[in-house]
C-alpha cells in the first residue's frame, strides 16, 4: 500500500505486529522491512510508436525544493511541465525523446513510467537504489551530479541511435520486472 500521508504523520508501531513489512524506498528496508520499489501501470504508460518526439528533453513534475536550482542550471535545455498525471503525462513521454526523472535519493514511479512509455530515460539520482534495477547507460542513464546530469543531456540529444536504443533496452526491461503485476507477485511470493 502506497501511503497518502506525509511521512511525518505515519503512525509508528512495532514491526513485531505485522509478518511482513514493505517499504517504498530502499534505504527504509531495515529491521526485517522488505525493499517494493514502485512499479508502473502499463494500461497508461505505454508506447504510442507513431507520434514523432516534439520535445528534445522533458521533465513532468513538481517544481519545488532542490529541483529549483536543477530547473535553473538547466535552463533552455529541458521543456518542464507541471500539473500532468496519467495518460497526459504519457502522451508527453511519448512526444519526447528523453525525459527526466529528478528523484534525488528517493525512488518514484517516474523512471518506471517513462520507460514504458520507451522513452530514454536520464535520472538525476544520488542513492534511491534504482542501479540495483537498472543497468546504467544500458536501460536508463543515471547522473549523480547536476554537471553530470547536463552532460547526459547533451550526449543523449546528439547520439540518436544510442538514444532509441537505451529507450528500447530499458522498455524491455521495464514491462518484463517492473509493472504493477511484477509488484504483486513479488508479494505473493514473499508471504508464501
């Protein structure tokens, strides 16, 4: 269960009280919690082959905290929108040629759903556990820094072919691990 509550209001009880707890975020599987990463709902993120990219690099998302000094560093270069879920945000993905997921050191949907939408995805990600789920520069590219996130722009934008094919790789990847269904029976698996 994805939890709508701020982190700062969850009730605490003692993990005792439960057979098996999962967490959304790598760092938090400790003490017996058990690592879920998101997964993506491929009845909205999916491909639409025929739409040509319109836009070279896009970010959907919320503008806000350290995203602000990356939105400025990166100026020009990326077109942002703000205020676009489901099947909107996957007709973007799909008129793009990259997109980016700015997640920092927390695991989101994002880089699921930009996947199976078989758009090359760059990760701006400091530690969220995602190259433990993908392969860097083979099924997404990830930057740790944001000078190294403005290069992966870059090389991406003037290197087509390797482009569509990470964007391939990592569609494949994605729909054969990471759907909402591969979630599920992970959990069917671990209480059996």
């Amino acid at each position: 269960m994805l939890d709508p509550l701020p982190w700062n209001r969850w009730k605490k009880v003692p993990l005792e009280d439960y057979d098996t707890v999962f967490v959304g975020q790598k760092a938090a599987a400790l003490d017996g919690r058990k690592w879920l990463p998101y997964g993506v709902d491929t009845t909205i993120f999916r491909s639409y082959p025929s739409n040509l990219p319109k836009y070279a690099c896009t970010f959907v998302g919320t503008y806000y905290g350290f995203r602000k000094a990356i939105f400025e560093q990166l100026a020009g270069t990326i077109t942002a929108f703000e205020g676009k879920y489901g099947h909107d945000c996957c007709r973007i993905y799909n008129n793009s040629e990259s997109a980016l997921s700015l997640s920092g050191n927390l695991l989101a949907a994002r880089p699921f759903e930009i996947l199976a939408c078989k758009t090359a995805c760059i990760a701006y990600d400091t530690g969220s556990g995602l190259e433990t789920l993908f392969q860097d520069g083979r099924h997404l590219s990830i930057a740790h820094t944001i000078s190294e996130l403005k290069e992966k722009i870059a090389y991406y934008s003037n290197n087509p072919e390797e482009r569509s094919q990470m964007a391939s790789d990592g569609y494949q990847q994605t729909l054969k691990y990471h759907t909402w269904a591969n979630r599920a029976q992970e959990i069917v698996d671990e209480l059996r």
